[in-house]
C-alpha cells in the first residue's frame, strides 16, 4: 500500500482536456512547491490506463500498466490520502471500444470487447472490459461524503459579470415525460438489516429452478439494502406514446440518461428508445440487423456503421427507411447540427445532469436539426428524480429566467462515501433472462427482497451503510452552522429506499445540536421548489441529498449560477482522515479536444484545479503543521482570485487567451502573492525574483503562446497521445519553459 511520511499530493492523470491542461499546468506546481518540501506525485487513471491495468498478460513487460485505481483506493482508506482527482472519461461501450481500438493500432496487443462471450476465454475478457467501462473511477476513490459548493470568488465573478441567461416565456411549451407506473420508483423495495449477515441475488424461473446472479457478499447491521425493476413492457408503451405526443405537439424529443454512470440499466433503456423511434426501420429489416450485429444500446451510430458493409442497394434501402423514420417521427434533438449528431446517436453524448441545465438555462429549448432553438420534451423515463427538472421548468415558465447578478447559490452535502447509492453502475444490475423471479435471500436462506419480472426487465440493487449516513449528517449539520443556511434533506417518505434513510437521518440528528439551526426533510420536488423561491430571492441554501441528486444538483444549480459546474470547490473529507479534492465536470471535455486538434487551441479552464489545489495544500498544512504549505495555499487562493478579477479565463476564439496563457497568469499571480507576504521571507525572495522574470517576459510569452494557434495538430492518439509529442503542444513557450525549470 502507498504510504505517505512526508507531505505528498497525489494529482490524477485522466482524460481528454483536462489530462492535457495537466501536461501544461504540472510543471509550475512543481515549481511552486518543491521548495517547501511538498512532493507532488501523478497516478494515471485514465481510460486507457485502466484498460491496460487489467490486461497484463496481453502485454508486453514495457507495455504493461500498474493498477493506479486500485493504490489510490487503498490510499483513500487511509488517514495520508491527499489525492487531486480530475475529471475522467466514464466510457460507454462505443467509448470503451474506440479506445481499444486505439491502443491496438498503437502496438497494444489487447483482445476485442466480446458483446456476446461464448467461450470462458471470452466471458473472462468481457468481465475485465466491464470493470472499466461507466463510472468504475468514482466509486473506489470516494470514501468520504461530497462538500461542494461556489467559491466566494468565482460566485462574486459571475454576479459583476453576469453569464447569458435564455428568456423564458410563459407560453413555453416545453415539459418533462416520465413514467407514472412500472418504473424504479414505483417498484422500489427496502429493508435495513438488523444483524450482519450475507446476502445473494438469485433468479427463481416459473419451474423453480434457481440459478445465483450474484453470489454472497457481506451485508452489514445496520445497512440499507434496496432493489427494484423497470417493466421492459411498460417502459416500451410509454417511448411509443411519448414519441407521438412530441410530434403531435411539434416539439423536439430528446431522451435524457447517464448510461455511462448507469453502466448496465441507461444503455439498456437508451435502446429501447432508439428502437421506438426506428420501429418501422426495426421490423423491416430485423433479421439482417441481427445478422450484422447491430446493437441499439450502443445508438443508431452503430446501425449506421453497420450498415455500411451492405451492398449499395441495399445499404441505400436502409437509408431511405431511415430518413423515412426521421420524417414521419418528431424532430430530434440535435447534439450537432451542423455534422446531423441527434440524441440518439450515441448515449454518452447526452449526460442528464449536463444537458437538462443547458436547456433549462437556454429557454429551455435545444437545437433541432436547421440550428435553430425549439421548445422540447425532455423524455427522463424513469421518474425516480424527474420531477425536479419539470419542477425547475415550471418556476421559470412562471417567474421568468434567473438572474447571475442577484440569484442566491445551493451548496451541496451528497452521500456518496462507501459506493452509496451506486443504482446501476456495478454488479448488482441485471436484466431479467426470462419470466420468474429475482429476488435477494441472506445467509439463512431468508428472503429479503423479491420481484417478479418479466424477460428483459431492468432488475437493480444498492446497499448504503450505516457509517456513510452517520458521516453525511454530520458534514450537513458542519455546514448548517458554518454557514447559518437553511439545511435541507431531499427525501421522500413515500418512496422505499428513502423511509429507511429518513429514519436513521431523524435519529441522527438528535445526536447533534441543532438548535438554532433550520434543517428540514422534504420530497425532491417540495424541496426544489423551496430552494428555487430562495434562490430567486438571492437567499442560500444546502441541498443534503443521495448519490444520484448529489450529480444532478452540482451540475442543475452551477450551471444556473456561474454558468458551469467546473468552477466548483469539491472537497471530500475521507472518513479516515485523508482528502480527496475534485476538480469540477468534464462534461464539455470531448468538444474542447475536437477545437484542439482543428486549431490548436485548448478552450479548457483549469480553475477547478487551482481551487482543487489550494484545498490541497491548506490539507497539507493542517497534517504537517506546516507554514509553507498554508501560505502557499493562500497564495493561490489570492492568485485564482485575481484570475477572475483580470478575465484571465480562456476565450472560446483560436487567435485568443487559451489554456496554456491562462497557465502563465496564473503562475504570475501566484508569484505574486507570495512575494507580497511577510511571513515567510524565504518564499517572499525566492518568488519575487520569479514574479519579476514572469512580469518581464509576459508580452514574448504571450506571442509564443498565440503564434501557434490556427492550425490543426496530431498528437498521436485521442484516449493515449504520445507523451512527447503532447508536452511539446501543451508546452509551446520556451521562454515560459526556461523559467519554470531554472
């Protein structure tokens, strides 16, 4: 296990924009840090990291990859963890299978995904895969509850330079469709345990024959154990009647998932959908839509590539029933107009808790296929948390959009350490293989939990211990106090797995003074319209939620506020002691690589890292006791705020400030600050002489920085560029170079 006996900063190499930013950023932090004795270490967690972690034998001896996942986690349980975690690619299967493809013509001799593994060799691959794919970071690292919220600085930022805001009409004609019946909420069932014990998941078919989906795995006094089922049936009938109702209304359907958190249930449901939409499509031509292995989970992109082995007749036939679909069908949503990118190509390009803030912020409407902005029916299937968004709808249908310059801002204190509430992204989601039933017994053979299902049901599980809860109360009831804002538990007594949370929160919190503190349980719905009257009133709150609303509601309120969930401070207190600090969304990660490699011009803003940073360091110094690491995290602290008061942020245009320039201000501010304090007059000369170098240079630096936008650059690989090859791009000034390292 990876120990720490001196101050030691773990900073994550991830994926896409951000693991370029850190390729420009990484050295003036080791600049900045390395005389005060702090090591600052990486452990790559990327994509293709972990794909090559878990294929060794595959590989040659240079080729192979430690398993940093799995260090960091063990890291995570320990009281030294000081990890910086960026944002990383939680892969879709489209996602997972580029990325192989990639390693592969790079000389990496991995296996192809088997979708249908018919041989052990095969099965054994395919689990490996899967232990990569959706949200397989997160979980590991988190063992400590979520604390986010907006910087003073950035909040004040947005409110003396208001972001864009949509005006909403009241005449909008845009809602939400959810399911009323046969879903995971309705169909949620929840126990505690009394005593620890075992539990395993088994499917029982109509002739009593049972077979183990899941064989026994602890389950301990005091958790929370929860299941559920989706009605493939019901959630058909439901994609039919919604894909009429928004052509009857001329509205744009759009489908909002996480299929790459919900790694084994969205994708499934994603399907379905694209199924409804392309049902005369399907019928027609099923037969040799199985023969070429088209799979609807993976988006009509697949059908499209698919196709495209076809003869040209043929391949024409199928275009035409296509376009047939898309004319006699509702408009879709457009990810990209301007290439023909709708919704539903394919499920990692619409992220619920990214796109349902960007169309309720743009009037909620989105892009249909001329470019044009169009009210829309958001289709959120499953209806567990849907309302929130028709309830954020409904206010600014009735009040107008929200102002940046007076709204108030909504803290977030999430339940998340210890896998909390991980629905559908690990191994406890199944679809049902025939009629029967799944059902969940202890070690006594006792059954805990059971449902019938019908073949092709979405069956799922979640366990929340005890600990984890006792540890998010009293992170909520910190903040209540910290901050004298009103704390507000977003659960609903009417829902299975919510009662059982309620009951051990109100029990909770009579171990804790509350007096004089405002701190209120409510449904989802109840609790987003109080939150929306107070924010509109410019008055705070702490939304206290479960693991799902915890992502949705750090994108959902940002987004509103600042205009992005990037620029929030997320710091996780790990319940053993140590502290993970993440750096905000990646959301829009994939666009920003797309302009870097056609202008070589990196749009990213790393101010999430030098928030995330400055959290880091003041960890350092509370361990340590020491004075350096403080003042260097106040330093920054007065360096991220001059950024946002100097508009140092990225442009969005080539030609202009980009990621790397803003790198540059950012070390100059730093500088700065630190050679203005008197506490310690080592770091005041030892950074006044680099302020001074770096406030020489700044004009040269910034040509060279310029020079080289316009055109477009290769960097040998999109999930695993070439190590050389990036530093040189993402490290294009030699005068900044030539500083930093003297």
């Amino acid at each position: 296990m990876l120990t720490m006996s001196s101050p030691t900063i773990i900073y994550t190499i991830t994926d896409e924009a951000p693991a370029l930013a850190t390729r420009s950023l990484l050295p003036i932090i080791h600049r900045f840090t390395s005389s005060s004795g702090i090591r600052v270490e990486t452990r790559d967690i990327s994509l293709a990291a972990r794909i090559l972690a878990v294929f060794p034998d595959f590989l040659e001896e240079s080729q192979q990859c430690s398993d940093a996942l799995a260090e960091l986690g063990a890291l995570a349980q320990t009281p030294e963890a000081n990890i910086i975690k960026l944002p990383n690619i939680s892969a879709s299967i489209p996602q997972l299978k580029a990325a192989i493809k990639e390693l592969q013509e790079h000389g990496y001799s991995l296996p192809d995904y088997p979708a249908a593994p018919s041989t052990p060799e095969e099965i054994d691959i395919k689990a490996r895969y899967d232990r990569v794919k959706g949200s397989a970071v997160n979980p590991v690292l988190r063992e400590g509850n979520s604390d986010r919220r907006a910087p003073k600085a950035v909040k004040q930022y947005a409110r003396n330079n208001p972001h864009s805001m949509g005006t909403w009409s009241e005449n909008s004609k845009t809602n939400v469709a959810t399911m009323s019946a046969g879903d995971f909420r309705y169909r949620e069932k929840s126990i505690t345990a009394e005593s620890a014990t075992t539990f395993q998941i088994e499917f029982v078919d109509p002739h009593g024959s049972t077979g183990v989906l899941k064989p026994a795995a602890p389950l301990l006094a005091g958790e929370v154990l929860d299941a559920s089922v989706m009605s493939l049936k019901a959630l058909s009938s439901f994609l039919d009647h919604q894909i009429a109702h928004a052509k009857e209304e001329g509205l744009l359907f759009s489908l909002h998932m996480k299929a790459t958190m919900m790694k084994v249930s969205d994708p499934v449901i994603f399907g379905q959908c694209v199924r409804a939409y392309f049902k005369k499509l399907v019928e027609k031509h099923e037969p040799l839509l199985d023969e070429l292995g088209v799979d609807f989970n993976n988006g009509v992109g697949d059908l499209l590539s698919k196709v495209e082995t076809l003869p040209q007749e043929k391949h024409e036939e199928i275009k035409a029933d296509l376009q047939a679909c898309y004319d006699k069908g509702p408009a879709l949503a457009m990810v990209n107009s301007d290439r023909g990118i709708t919704n539903l190509h394919v499920p990692s390009d619409v992220i619920i808790d990214a796109s349902m803030p960007a169309m309720i912020r743009d009037s909620g409407k989105m892009w249909n296929a001329r470019g044009e902005r169009q009210d829309t029916l958001a289709v959120i299937p499953d209806s567990s948390y849907a309302g929130i968004y028709q309830a954020t709808i409904e206010f600014c249908r009735e009040h107008g959009a929200f102002d940046p310059a007076t709204m108030g801002t909504v803290p977030n204190v999430g339940l998340m350490a210890q896998k909390a509430e991980e629905y559908g992204s690990h191994d406890k989601t199944f679809q049902a293989p025939a009629d029967g039933t799944i059902r969940i017994v202890d070690g006594d053979g006792n059954v805990l939990i059971e449902h019938s299902v019908e073949k092709g049901d979405l069956w799922r599980a979640c366990q929340t211990k005890d600990a984890p809860i006792r540890d998010w109360v009293k992170l909520a009831v910190t903040r209540a106090r910290a901050t004298g804002s009103p704390a507000v538990f977003w659960l609903d007594e009417n829902r299975g797995h919510d009662s059982q949370i309620i009951t051990k929160v109100q029990a909770n919190l009579a171990e804790h003074d509350t007096e004089s503190l405002d701190i209120r349980i409510l449904p989802p719905v109840d609790a987003c319209r109080f939150t929306l009257e107070r924010l509109k009133a410019g008055q705070d709150t702490i939304s206290v939620t479960g693991n799902v609303l915890r992502d949705y509601l750090t994108d959902l309120f940002p987004i509103l506020e600042v205009g992005t969930s990037a620029k929030m401070l997320s710091i996780v207190p790990l319940m053993n002691g140590g502290g993970l600090f993440e750096t905000g969304a990646g959301g829009s990660a994939p666009k920003h690589v797309q302009q870097f490699n056609a202008e070589n011009h990196l749009r990213w803003d790393s101010l999430g890292e030098f928030l995330a940073l400055a959290v880091s360091l003041e960890h350092v110094a509370g361990k340590f006791s020491s004075t350096k690491a403080r003042i260097l995290s106040e330093a920054l602290d007065e360096a991220s705020t001059q950024y946002l008061l100097n508009d140092r942020a990225p442009s969005r245009k080539c030609g202009e400030l980009d990621n790397r320039g803003t790198h540059f201000y950012l070390a100059l501010y730093w500088a700065r600050a630190l050679a203005a304090q008197d506490e310690d007059h080592e770091l005041s000369a030892e950074f006044t002489s680099l302020a001074n170098q770096l406030e020489k240079a700044e004009e040269t630096i910034m040509e060279e920085l310029t020079a080289i936008q316009g055109q477009n650059i290769e960097i040998g690989g999109y999930y695993r560029p070439d190590g050389a090859t990036a530093d040189a791009a993402m490290r294009a000034s030699q005068t900044l170079n030539s500083i930093i390292s003297s």
